[in-house]
C-alpha cells in the first residue's frame, strides 16, 4: 500500500514535472531553444510579443527611438494581414520580427499539420507586408514540444524563449512590470514583454510602454546595451567558435 502511493505520486510528480517542463521559458528538454547568453554578458534584448498592436506598437516603437535602441517583435500572423503597414514600420525602422504562430493557439495540443499551417500562413503574411523571410519563432504561451520544435526547425525557423519575465500581461502598473524585470536581469537575458494582445486588437500596452522607457533608461545608465536577437544570436556563435 505505502509503496503504491508512493508509486503513484511518483507518476504523478513525474507528470507534473514534464508539464511544467513544456512551458518553462528556460527548460532544454524538449529541444534547443534560444534563451540568451547568460550572466557576465553586458548585452540585454527587449522582446514583444503579440503584436502588431493599433496604437500600443507605434508608441512601444516611440519610445526605441527615443533610446537609440532596437527590439525584437514576435507577431501574430493575422495582426500582420490586418496592419501591415505597422509590420512594415518595424522592419524599417531596424527592428528585427519573428513569427508568433497565424492565431495564437498553445501548440503542446496542435497536430503537426496544424502547426504548419500556422508557421506557412504567418510567413506568407509577414513577407507579403514586409519582403522578410523571418528566420525567429516564439511558440504561444512559451508551449512547445520535441515534435513542435522539430517541425519548427523543419520551417527553416529557430524558436527563441526568453529568461526575464515580466508578467506584463497581468501587472496592473509600470512599476510593477519593472520591478519583475530588475529582480531578474543579471546580463545577456531576453526580456519578454508584449506590445500587443493574443486576446484583441487594440489591448491596452501603455503600462508596458512606460516600463520599457524606465528599463531603458535604468540599464543603458548602467552601461548595457540592447541589441536584437538575431544581433545576440550571433554573439553566442561567436562565443562557441572561440
Ligand atoms: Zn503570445
């Protein structure tokens, strides 16, 4: 009896843990995933996610500016055939654009044929609004398995997760946003925030734009610097052929 219940709670923990595995940002297990350089970097990426976003993107893109600074934007395939005219702004303005799936949809429960479809039709709507042939993916919810992955290497795309979160999706002030991303920023990470929605068009991100002005203006004070993450992609390469 005792070993039977420990039996199952080992099931059950085991479960649990490979759950919980599909959907942390930094977890391997499920295959390699793009999550920054590590601690002694002086390099940070800003990443937003869920966009493009009427008028949230526009000011996020305000605000870059501002800082001299470029950020990588994962969208949503059918927020781009919406507004291309804000994907197209993105690209010329130098920031770099990855693919966020066509819908949205958590792609743990996603046949392989849906997860091409996805990939296919959010590629054809970004480079029919931008001529990018984007080569960066970020799965929905940070969800993904071996096969997902696979068939994501497959579409020519690597998957980036990311290291900081900053729960901006729930914060309920600036403050709050900020206070997530300095308790975790150590160097080299990738901060996730989101200019958008995966929920609607038009979702409010103010308190997401205030956020990135102050992170902006905290840790360029302290002498980081922000780079895409095509740009700390190649930093990583660099680093491994040394
Ligand atoms: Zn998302």
């Amino acid at each position: 009896m005792i070993a039977g219940l420990i039996g199952g709670a080992g099931i059950a923990g085991l479960a649990c843990w490979a759950g919980y595995h599909t959907m942390s940002p930094t977890s391997q297990l499920y295959g390699q995933t793009f999550v920054g350089l590590g601690p002694g970097s002086r390099l940070l990426a800003l990443t937003y996610d869920d966009g493009p976003n009427d008028p949230y993107t526009w000011r996020m893109m305000e605000v870059l500016e501002r800082h001299g600074v470029k950020a990588t934007f994962f969208l949503i395939g059918q927020y781009v055939q919406q507004t291309p005219e804000i994907a197209r702004a993105l690209v010329a303005a130098g920031h770099a654009i990855g693919s966020h799936t066509w819908s949205h949809p958590n792609l743990i429960f996603a046949p392989a044929t849906e997860v091409r479809r996805q990939l296919a039709q959010t590629r054809q709507a970004i480079f029919d609004a931008t001529g990018v042939e984007t080569k960066i993916f970020r799965p929905p919810f940070g969800g993904r398995r071996t096969a997902t992955l696979r068939t994501v290497r497959a579409f020519g795309l690597q998957s980036v997760m990311w290291n900081v979160t900053c729960y901006d999706w729930k914060a309920k002030s600036a403050d709050e946003i900020v206070a997530h991303a300095e308790r975790q920023i150590r160097g080299g990470d990738v901060i996730l925030l989101h200019d958008g929605s995966h929920v609607r068009m038009g979702a409010n991100r103010s308190r997401s734009v205030e956020a990135s002005d102050r992170i902006l203006r905290r840790y360029r004070g302290e002498g980081f610097e922000f780079v895409t993450i095509p740009e700390m992609m190649e930093m990583q390469q660099v680093a491994v052929s040394n």
